[in-house]
DNA sequence: CCTTGAACTCAAGTTCACTTCAACTTGAAC
DNA sequence: GTTCAAGTTGAAGTGAACTTGAGTTCAAGG
C-alpha cells in the first residue's frame, strides 16, 4: 500500500461531506478504518469514501449506527459494496421505505376520517389512542411501525 | 366551577394514557393547565383530556413539543379545539404528511435507479451526496423535507 | 528553525421528550 | 387517628449521534 494514495482527514472530511468528528466517531464505532501517519495521524484509503457514502445513503433510509454496522459486517469479507451487494441491499431498504410510506398513507387516512367527524375521541379515534392503536387488526395493522415511532428515551416495552 | 367535576392526576393520566411525568412535563412546557387542590395536588378539567388527545395525535404527525405549544396558541381564545379548528388543522396536517409520504417516495426512486447503476458515486448519486442533494433543482425538490431529517443534536445553520 | 494550519485525544456538552429517583406530603377510607 | 396509595418537587438520568473545547502535536512551506 502506496503511502501516496492514502487520503488525510481534510481531504476525506470534505469529499465525503461529513464532519471530521463524525469520522472520527465512525471509526470509534467501527463503522470504518483508517491508518495510521507516523506521527498518529489518519490515513484513509479511498475506499473509505465509498463506505462513507453508503453511511449516508443508509443514514438516509432511516438506519441506525447499529443497525448500519451490521449491514456492513453482513457484506462478507466486511468490505466495501459491490455493485451485487448494493443491488441485494437496496432491494431491502426498498421495502422499508414502502413500509414507511405505507404508515403515513394509513396516518392520513386516519386523519381524512377524523375531519369528518372531529371527533378526536379518547375511545374510538385511532388518531388520538394510545400507543396500542389499531391492535386489535393483527399484526402489521398499526398505523405507525416501530421503526417510525418517536425513539422515546427510556421507554421499555410496557408491562 | 364545582371541584367535584375535576379530575386527579391518576384519572387523567389513566384515561389520556399519558403517565403522570408526561403530563407534568407538558403543564410546565405550557401544554395544558391545571388547578391545585388546597393541598397543592393538580386538578383537571374535563378538558384538558380533549388537549390531550390534541397533543397525541399531533406528536403522531410528527410535530414537536414547540410545534404543538404554538398550534394551541393559534387556536383563537387559546381553547380546546373544537371541531371547526380540528377541520382547518388537519387539513394543514394532511398536507404535511402528504410532503412526508412525497419525500419517501423520492428516496425510494432514487434508490430503485440506484439499483441499476449501483455507482454510490459523491458526486452524481443523489442517494449518497452530501445534505444539499438534489439542490439546483429549485426549493421542494429536496429528497428529505427538514422535518424528516435526522434531529441532528447540535446543528446549526451551517456557514 | 519557525510558523501555521491541520490533526490529535479525551472529556464533557447538546437536543428532545420525557423518566427516574429521593424525600416528602395529601387525602380518602377505615 | 391511623394508614397508605396517590400525589408533590427538584434534580439528575436516558439514548442517539454527534459536536465542542481545551490543550497538545504533526507536517509542510519558507
């Protein structure tokens, strides 16, 4: 590995868009890797800028830095996507993105119904229920999935 | 005001299914009101079941502490809403969850012609570019409106 | 050699929407 | 009058995903 080809913070900083401390933090939580200068400094190969933009398109489709750093280890060899595995991938956040969409599509209907009646009901208005609306339908019938949920600090599964 | 027709914390936090922090937080954020019994305990009114199932249905659309506190200022008299201000609100929400379910559906396009080139390139893949994608285009044609972006915690408007 | 900007580390701070805790008081029932 | 669930306060904690700051070192140019 040619020293001359390994890229400085700056350089993969603003190529990539990210923060510098964002890539620092990336690779504190092994999302990517870097060398090392003599003096201790970083050296990423260029490659790091492809898993950088794939953080950012993950990032985009909702995934968390757990979930992002599975997703690369599910990559054998841990490298960087091929155009095959991008295309496996993709097709996998294709669907969570229709189950996103599908959500509100099911919030706004909720809500056409509402202005019907105004009724914001306690009891019957699935808009203003509690968290366990629209149980009852079986599962995949919530209006809003998990995964869209407000990420509620410290809130565990109610007993 | 008769005091028999006011409602203690745990009638209101039972029946709104809000915990009690919950409704706390949300009196001293301005939320809702209440009164105090001689010995300082909160006393509800009926109403304020009603601004809860408001502020419910409004945290479900994804509007934030702040958002909700000024869409109750709105409302004329600082009242309840009534099924008039619900009509004109959720017409307003509609169109909100309709930017939101837009939003997604650009992403989703953008990653079904990901799936052809699978690039991820920085600098054509609006997928994998940087915060301004998709700017050029003219204000509205943003993948991601600001309101799905991620809460980034310390963000301000960059320079 | 000297300067200067880029980079380093580590700890602590930030936002949001609450929750949890500790220590104490109320109030309805018996 | 005793009991005890339900209520009170204020301070501190939570989790995610970084950022900020302080203090120090690196590396490239002149």
């Amino acid at each position: 590995m040619d020293p001359r080809d390994l890229l400085p913070m700056g350089e993969i900083s603003s190529r990539s868009g990210f923060a510098a401390s964002a890539i620092r933090y990336y690779e504190a939580e092994g999302l990517i890797e870097a060398h090392r200068s003599g003096g201790g400094q970083r050296r990423f190969e260029r490659s790091a800028l492809r898993r950088l933009a794939f953080i950012r398109a993950a990032s985009n489709v909702g995934l968390s830095i757990d979930e992002i750093r599975e997703e690369l280890a599910r990559l054998p060899d841990n490298r960087t996507p091929t155009k095959a595995d991008w295309h496996r991938i993709s097709k996998h956040w294709r669907a969570r993105l229709d189950e996103q969409i599908a959500a509100l599509e099911r919030l706004k209907s909720g809500l056409d119904s509402c202005i019907g009646c105004g009724c914001l009901s306690l009891r019957s208005c699935a808009f203003s229920n509690a968290g366990d609306w629209a149980a009852e339908q079986g599962p995949g019938a919530r209006l809003l999935p998990d995964s869209m949920r407000k990420p509620h600090p410290t809130r565990r599964t109610a007993g």
